[in-house]
C-alpha cells in the first residue's frame, strides 16, 4: 500500500477519508509518540484534521461548555470558565506532557487514545461529559462511561470522527480536582490519578463523585469511594474511608511505571489528597491549579 | 508517495517533496540542512528537537513534517538577530548553561516560548517549563540563572 497523507478542510473532507481506509491525526502528540516508542507503526493512510476551523473553540453555555475536538490543552488551561467551574479538568491539561505537547495536543486526542493513563478521561467522566461522534450516516452522542472499552480501544468505529465533547454544567457550590502521581513535572504519564467532584449542601456532601486513572484497563468512577463521601460532612475520617474505597475499587497492573502493589498503596494516598482538595475548592478555598503540586506540600501549606 | 510542501524555516521557504511519516526534525535537519536542533530520544521525552511552530513550542521528532506545511517553523538557528545573540543566548554563555550544549537548541526554544508567555517567571516556574527539556550533563543550575537573568535584563 501506497504511504498517503491527505489534508482535510471540512469535516466532510476528514469522514470522506476515513470512510476509505485513512486514519486522523490532530496534533500528532500520542499517534506520532507511540509510533517512534514502537506501540503500532504509524498508518500508511493519514488524514489530517487540524486545520478544520469548525472543530476549534470552546463555547460557554448556561446548559454547559461545548469543547471542539481541536481544543487544545493549552487553550483548556487558559479558559477562566473551565478553571472556575471545571475546576479538574483544568487540573488535568494543565500537566499534560509539556508546554509544547500542551500547545499542540487536543482534547479529541486524548479522549479517542482512550489510554488508561490519560488526564483527562477522569475529570470528563465525573462531569458526565459526552463525546459526540459524526460519520456519513449521521451523528450521535456518546457518554464518555460507554466511550472506553478497554486500554486504547472506543466504541467508535474507525469511519466515525470525534467533533467535540459536550460538559453539562455542574450545580452551584461543586468542587473538583485532578491529583496524579508523577515521577518528573512535564512529559509525564500519571503513575496513579484520581479526580475528585463533591457538591455541598449545608456542611454535608449532597453528591460525589471519583474516577481512577491508570488504576483500572480503562477509566472509571469507583462507586463504592462516591458511596462513603455522600452524606458524611467532609471530615478526615470520611476521606480516609473514601480514600481506601477508591484503592480497594483499583485493580492495577505491574508495568514500568510501578508495580501494581505499589499503585494500590499510593491509590489512597492520591485518592486522599483529590478529595480534600475538591472539598476545599468546594468550600471556596483556593487550591492552585494544577492541584498535583500544590498537594505535595499539602493543602494549606502544612505538610500532608 | 511523497507530497509537495513549502517549509518556512526562519523566515525562508523551502520548496520540499515529503513523504508521510517524515518527521519535522529529519525534514529540517537532513532535507534543509539546518543542524541546530537534535535527536535525542526520538520520542518526545527530551525536548532536544524543540522548535517553534507558528510561534508555539513543538517536539519536532515527533510532528510530522506535512502538517508544518504554510506554517513558520524557528529553530535555534533563528533566534539570534544575524550576529546579534537575543539576551537569553548571551545569559546562557555567561551563567554558564552550556556544558556539552546538545540539550542547548531545544532549551533556548523551550525557554524562549516560555518568556513570551511569563516575562518574569519564578525559579520554579522555569524548572517546571523546561522539565520537559534534559540535560544529560545535568547542568539545570547555570540553564535556570540564566532564564531568570535574560527575564530581568529584558524587563
């Protein structure tokens, strides 16, 4: 087969060529990546998709943000909606790879990567973000907890293209952070992640939410932490039962990252500090973005 | 099948016939003949092949060179003003950042996006910038006086 590369203008254009065989590329920041680390040979038929002008922006709505495709980390990162109320998402690109995979990869990438490690998938799942999907046969909206069927696989099928994700907007007084384990602050995959959402009502948690990254074949929400955090008033003991929930919920691997006994033990470290810095962000406190490094030194300054 | 692409490399256009996967770096280096910047890990982690990219910093092993087409591309090469060094090059000599100088290209890159954006960054805001940027010769103490240095002389 003959080695293609095709530059789509319009999204007809791109679903065009995925319907004959090719693959899409945005900023090229996982497919190129894998590609040299050995992962899967880069495809012979490539579309490029990063210069349709109607998969860019980030639009603000009452019902929620509408994210394109192309939006970048970068772009995530500036937008003062997105750091208020999306508060974990935030959290999330802010420390994806470096600033020039920020200013290059989209958030469309990294949700159709589907890795299990990917920023993120966490905080767009515990904002019930949907994917929505366009092919020649229509387009359809796909919550992002049916999206992942495994490590690096979708329920998309290959002639579909991602346009954009839809986040409903949260209810008032909701607080959320993104927490990771890291080794090194840029070019980093999580070790270990946890996102954590919690809205108050009076002094107690009306509603929670935690998803796991890097801790299970794909991300997910661990009901069983959400369960402990739902009706208790936030205390340490609360969090600490949260925290081991959300480890006793993982079901980590052995890789070159960590040994899978190791991401369990640190699952309710980080699970600890995602929540108690959603529940200070909830509270109206301020947690720097992104809220991993600020944990380190623990919420308020004193050491964790 | 190669495809027809005009590279704008520092502010020049290259007329140049690329195949698919060529990346940015090797279309640069081998087809242009510009050597500044390096290969160092071929797959994003050490930030040696740093270029900018319509002004934005990009690891360029790993962007495929077609999708720079029509775009401006500056490496190392293009910093400086002819002989005149920009006063990050010149900070780097004199704080002693350069050591073996293969990580130097993709740093000044890096650090020189990282500047448009933070004029006047902290200490630890300019490690974590360039955390995506290894020195093998470990010598971040020099490269990081320097950012803050060139950030203070161009306040």
């Amino acid at each position: 087969m003959t080695r293609t590369f095709t530059t789509a203008a319009t999204v007809e254009d791109a679903i065009e060529a995925l319907g004959s065989g090719a693959r899409p590329i945005a900023g090229g920041t996982d497919l190129v990546v894998g590609a040299r680390q050995g992962k899967a040979s880069l495809p012979e038929a490539i579309v490029a998709i990063d210069r349709i002008a109607s998969l860019g922006g980030i639009v603000e709505g009452e019902d929620g943000l509408r994210l394109g495709a192309l939006v970048t980390h970068e772009e995530i990162v500036a937008n003062d909606v997105v750091r208020a109320r999306f508060t974990a998402l935030a959290d999330a690109s802010a420390i994806v790879g470096s600033h020039a995979t920020r200013a290059h990869g989209t958030i469309g990438g990294n949700v159709m990567n589907a890795s299990p490690a990917m920023d993120t998938g966490g905080p767009l799942l515990c904002f019930d973000a949907s994917a929505r999907i366009r092919s020649t046969w229509g387009e359809r909206e796909v919550p992002l907890d049916q999206l992942w069927t495994g490590p690096g696989t979708t329920a998309v099928d290959p002639r579909e293209l991602l346009v954009g994700i839809d986040v409903p907007a949260p209810i008032p007084a909701t607080g959320s952070s993104y927490v990771r384990l890291e080794y090194r602050r840029q070019m980093e995959i999580a070790v270990v992640g946890v996102t954590a959402v919690v809205r108050l009502d009076g002094g107690s948690i009306a509603d929670a939410r935690v998803a796991i990254t890097a801790l299970a074949p794909t991300i997910r929400r661990v009901p069983d932490a959400e369960a402990v955090l739902i009706g208790s008033d936030g205390a340490a003991d609360g969090i600490a039962a949260a925290a081991r929930a959300t480890a006793a919920g993982s079901s980590p691997i052995d890789d070159v990252r960590g040994s899978a006994a190791y991401r369990a033990a640190m699952a309710e470290v980080i699970a600890g500090r995602a929540i108690s810095a959603a529940l200070a962000r909830a509270r109206g406190e301020h947690v720097e973005i992104p809220a991993s490094s600020s944990t380190y030194a623990g919420l308020g300054g004193a050491r964790a | 099948m190669k495809t027809a692409a005009t590279l704008t490399v520092n502010g020049a256009a290259y007329p140049v016939e690329l195949d698919p996967h060529l990346s940015l770096l090797d279309a640069v280096r081998d087809l242009i003949g510009l050597t500044g910047s390096k290969e160092g890990c071929d797959d994003s982690e050490c930030g040696a092949c740093m270029m900018l990219l319509d002004g934005k910093p990009v690891n360029s092993c790993s962007y495929l060179a077609l999708q720079a087409d029509g775009r401006d591309v500056t490496t190392v090469e293009g910093l400086a003003e002819g002989d005149e060094l920009t006063p990050l090059q010149r900070a780097l000599l004199e704080h002693g950042g350069v050591q073996c100088g293969f990580c130097t290209p993709g740093m000044l890159i890096s650090a020189t996006a990282l500047l448009r954006e933070h004029p006047d960054p902290s200490e630890e805001d300019v490690r974590i910038a360039l955390s995506g940027n290894l020195c093998r010769c470990t010598g971040y103490d020099g490269i990081v006086r320097a950012v803050r240095s060139a950030a203070r002389s161009s306040a």
